[in-house]
C-alpha cells in the first residue's frame, strides 16, 4: 500500500498481513546483502503507523489491516521511471548481472523470481530486485530444520528467470562469496527491528538466539562447496549458534 509521509508516497508493507513479518525479515536480509554485493534494491525505511489512521480505500479488509499493522511497518522508495523487467527483457541483462541476481536469490533460497513473476524492475539498463519477501524459506518451518537443510541446492537456478552458463556462474561465486562474511550475515541480522522478529522468535528462545539461527543457517549455506553452485560436492558441516 500507498503510505503518505506529507513529504513523499512510500510503498509500504504491513507487518499485520497473512505471512506476518517474516516477509519483511527477507525483504531487510535481503537488501542489506544485495548492497553489499553491488546489487540494487528499492530503498527501504522504516514505517510508523498511528492508529487510528485515515484511509481513502472504505473497504473494510484494508481498515482492518491497517488497524491491526499499528506500529513499525517497512517502507520502500518508490522507482520513478522504472518499468516491470518482463522475460522476453531476460536476454539481455548483461551475463555478470544475471549470474549474480541468480547467485544471490539461490543463496537466500528466493523461489520468486521466475518467468511468471519476474520481481524485477528495469530503466535506461540498470535492473532493481524488488519483492523480495519470499526468501528465507525456512524461517516458516524451523521445526524441520536439520543440520542438512542448508545444503540443499534446491532448484532456485533452474526455475530461475535469468540464465547463465556454469562457467558464468562459477566466475560469479568466486567474486561474490568472499564478500559474504559471517560479520555481514550478523549485521544484516541485527538490521531487523525486534518489533519485526519478536513475532518469530520460536517456543523457548529469545531474538537473540533467533537472529542467531538466521545467521547459522545461512553461514552453512555459504560455506564452500556451494550447494546450489556445485550440486553433489557437498561435505558435513556443523550449523554453529
């Protein structure tokens, strides 16, 4: 939804919705470690709601999530000019772009970035990620979550929009696992506002321990050999929290 500031309109996600804040938790990790790889993201802030707060939609649905979304909600500039990347548009993002863009959605196990919703924007060449809430699959399930659950390459290139060759691919993990460092896992973790992981911290943690379970998962997930770059290389190794 639309939120205006006075200042400027903001697009704005609410922490009241059917997936609550976990897509909003993705949507933070996710900007914070696409900055540090050079890739764009709409750039986000902070929300606050007031309540009661004015609307010009009636419906009654919208004013109640409104009503229930009161308090700290996730902002995101919106990208004047910028128009939907559609898939025919895929062939020609530079291969660089597109193996990163891969990279990073196979890392963070993003499955929505596919031909039939392509959650990309594009203007004059420059390619911005946006909808980026359904990464972090596994912050819905923690109950199944194993010591090998990291490992899985999952199938997040193959379904992928963009393609690249192996040999692209391979080029790209060199260059951008280095900068994925356990410091930028924990610092993208406490990015989050506890107002955002209170709501997921599991039966008998706290927020600590559960940005902690964050950033073990996907240490393991970066660690080399990559699952989803080299398929079958994989070798045990210990989640650390």
């Amino acid at each position: 939804m639309l939120v205006d500031t006075g200042d400027e309109h903001i697009f704005t996600k609410l922490h009241a919705t059917a997936h609550g804040a976990a897509p909003l938790v993705a949507e933070i990790v996710v900007g914070v470690l696409a900055d540090a790889l050079g890739l764009f993201t709409p750039a986000r802030c902070l929300v606050e709601i007031g309540s009661p707060i004015e609307s010009l939609d009636p419906h009654e649905e919208l004013l109640d999530l409104l009503a229930r979304s009161a308090g700290l909600n996730l902002g995101f500039q919106l990208l004047e000019g910028y128009r939907d990347l559609k898939p025919p548009d895929a062939r020609h993002v530079r291969p660089d772009l597109a193996a990163s863009i891969i990279w990073l959605d196979a890392l963070v196990q993003n499955p929505d970035r596919t031909e039939q919703n392509p959650n990309l924007m594009i203007k004059a060449g420059r390619v911005v990620l946006i909808d980026n809430g359904a990464a972090l699959t596994f912050q819905y399930d923690w109950d199944n979550v194993t010591e090998q659950t990291p490992r899985q390459a999952g199938t997040f290139i193959e379904k992928h929009l963009l393609h690249v060759s192996p040999s692209e691919l391979d080029a790209c993990d060199a260059e951008l696992a280095p900068r994925v460092s356990r410091e930028l896992l924990e610092h993208a973790l406490a990015t989050v506002p506890d107002e955002f992981m209170l709501p997921l911290v599991t039966r008998g943690s706290t927020a600590a321990r559960q940005r902690a379970a964050y950033v073990a998962y996907l240490w393991k997930r970066v660690r080399a050999p990559r699952p989803f770059v080299n398929p079958g290389e994989n070798v045990p190794f210990r989640m650390r929290f």
